[in-house]
C-alpha cells in the first residue's frame, strides 16, 4: 500500500466519521422539531408546512444515510458501485422536489426535473439489471 493509498483511506474515514456525526445531529433535530410540532398549540395536529419541512430533513437525513453506505463499499471493495451514487441522485432529486415552491415554477423547471428523475431511475434500472462483474 503506497502513501496515496494510506492518505485516501484516512480521508475517507475522517469523511465516515463527519458524516456519522452530520447524520446523528439530524436525526436529533428531526426528532426534537416533530417532538416540539406534536406538544405545541393545536396539541397532537402537524401542519402541512411542517409536515414537508420535516419530509425535507428526514429526505436528508436518508442521504446522508445512503453516502456512508457509498464510502463503507469503496473501503471494502476499492470502487464505487454506480447504483449506489444514482440511488443518492434519487434521494437527493426527490429531496428537490418535496422542498420545491409550486407557486414560483416555470414549467421547463417542471420538465426539467420530471426528466432528470426518469433518466435516474432509467439508470438505476439497467445498472441493477446487469450482473455484478459488469459493473
């Protein structure tokens, strides 16, 4: 194992370890926001508002999930499985769209997006489809 080699797997811990901090600090702040929603004036009732807000940090909290899984495979295995990176693209896609104001879209920004999901999960399906040693 050269210095480059010593050098990227200490990065990639160091990264493993941020994120895994990132992560937990999301997950607790998701759980105090829905914590604080719930015992808030109306008791019990989440509006919408907050309800997608929380849909946005949860969708977050998921890629950040979805990216330590991607840096743990290219430890084992020394290469990035492109399924895994256009899974996180998904995630990330959805996160946009759930966050998006409908009221300011142009409809190109509507297609734009509509297609760039489709070529994703397109993506996503010939990459799952196809058998590992051609990956």
């Amino acid at each position: 194992m050269n210095l480059v080699d010593k050098i990227e797997k200490v990065i990639i811990y160091v990264l493993i370890a941020m994120l895994l901090i990132a992560v937990v600090l999301g997950t607790v702040a998701l759980g105090r926001a829905l914590g604080q929603t719930v015992i808030d004036p109306p008791f019990l009732i989440i509006e919408p508002h907050t309800l997608f807000e929380s849909f946005g940090l949860f969708l977050v909290i998921l890629i950040g999930l979805e990216l330590l899984k991607l840096l743990k495979l290219h430890l084992q295995d020394h290469k990035v499985r492109p399924e895994v990176v256009i899974e996180v693209a998904i995630i990330a896609m959805c996160n946009k769209v759930v966050m998006l104001d409908v009221k300011g879209l142009h409809s190109e920004t509507a297609i734009g997006l509509a297609a760039l999901i489709l070529a994703l999960s397109v993506g996503y399906f010939v990459f799952t489809r196809l058998p590992a040693k051609d990956r």
